[in-house]
C-alpha cells in the first residue's frame, strides 16, 4: 500500500502544483507564461524523484507505468496499483484547485488549440510522450541509466516538452492529469479525452519498444 499512497501524493501534488500555475498564474498566455507552467510540472517530478521516488519510483503517469510494465520493469498488480494511486491524486487535486477557484471552467484541461486539428493534438501528444518517457526509461535504467541524475533530467525532460505542447494541447503526456480536469469542466475537454488517453499510452509503448531494442536499455 506504500506505492499507493505515494502515486496518489505524487500525482496529487504534480497535478495541483502544475495546474495550478497556469489556473491561478492567469495562463499561459498572462502573468507566467509557457516556462513557468513546464517549470512549474517539471520542478515537481524533480521534488517527487528525490521525496516518494524511494518509496515507489514517482511514475505519478500511467503512460510511464505502462511503459515500465511493458519491459518488465512491474507486474500487472503493482500497474494496477499505481494507475489506481495516480487517478485518484490527480482527482483530488482538481477537486482542490477547484474549491479554491470555485471556477470549473478553468481547471487547466487539456485541449487542442484553435487552428490545429486533432490529429495534429494527436500527434504533438504521442511524440512528446515518447521523447519524455525514452529519456525515462533510460536514465532509471540500470544498465544505461544514472540514478543519482535521474529526477534532474526527468524534471528539465517534462519542462521542455511543455515548450512545444503548450500551443496544440497544453501538454499532457498524462492520463491521469487530463482525466480529471476533464471530468468537471466537461465541453471539448471531455470531447477530446481519447487523445490524451490513447496518445499518451502510444508513444509509451513506443518509446519503451525502442529503449528495450535499440537502446538496449533492459538488464
């Protein structure tokens, strides 16, 4: 139960810290702007990494987990587990920034932008999910990988995804972040959920095929 609980916290704290910036920063487009959301996901992971990481990892995405799961990193009860603790803290997190803003029309939900079709959003999440989750996969690895590193370069990883995601989705690369700000916003948000469900679990799987044959990144 220890993994439970620190995917629900981690995910809890990625999601409320990382929607939060945008929702109560005014957006990406006022006061903070595109870095300081990526800063805002990717200082997290970096805080997770070196805190609950020792207690599960900090995946707090079931993309990763799945992708951990593929190459046989965990077992189907310990994916079970962590997608579980990962919904959850991401659902308590919006109901969080919720009661705060009272607002549920700006949870920070994922949508593909005005002037970008949703295969384009499809596509933006997939790749952007394998660059991230590849560089996952081989900086834990334990033939490749660096673990003393490990949470740094996740961390500036997710950041800089966000540079390039912002503009078509508002960067997701997370199941679970998307799924609840959807739920309770509903409209194109809950229209769109599919993409940043399935593109997210694609370029995992992706990328974890890639780090096992090319990389050769598995023991």
């Amino acid at each position: 139960m220890k993994k439970f609980f620190a995917e629900l916290l981690g995910t809890f704290i990625l999601v409320f810290l990382g929607t939060g910036a945008a929702v109560l920063g005014g957006g990406a487009d006022d006061v903070i702007g595109f870095a300081a959301i990526g800063l805002a996901f990717g200082l997290t992971i970096v805080a997770a990494a070196y805190s609950i990481g020792v207690v599960s990892g900090a995946h707090l995405n079931p993309a990763v987990s799945i992708a951990m799961f593929v190459n046989k990193r965990m077992d189907a009860k310990d994916l079970l587990t962590y997608i579980c603790g990962q919904v959850l803290g991401a659902f308590l997190a919006t109901i969080t920034l919720l009661s705060i803003t009272g607002n549920s029309a700006a949870l920070g939900q994922n949508v593909v932008a005005d002037g970008h079709s949703l295969l384009a959003g499809f596509v933006v999440e997939t790749i952007l999910t394998f660059v991230f989750v590849l560089v996952i996969l081989t900086v834990t690895s334990s033939k490749k990988g660096n673990a003393n590193l490990a949470g740094l370069v996740i961390g500036l990883t997710l950041t800089l995804i966000h540079f390039v995601g912002i503009p078509v989705t508002g960067m997701s690369a997370n199941p679970a972040r998307s799924l609840a700000p959807a739920i309770f916003t509903g409209g194109a948000a809950l229209s769109q959920i599919w993409i940043f469900i399935f593109a997210p679990i694609l370029g995992a799987i992706l990328a974890a095929l890639v780090a096992k044959y090319l990389i050769d990144t598995e023991a």
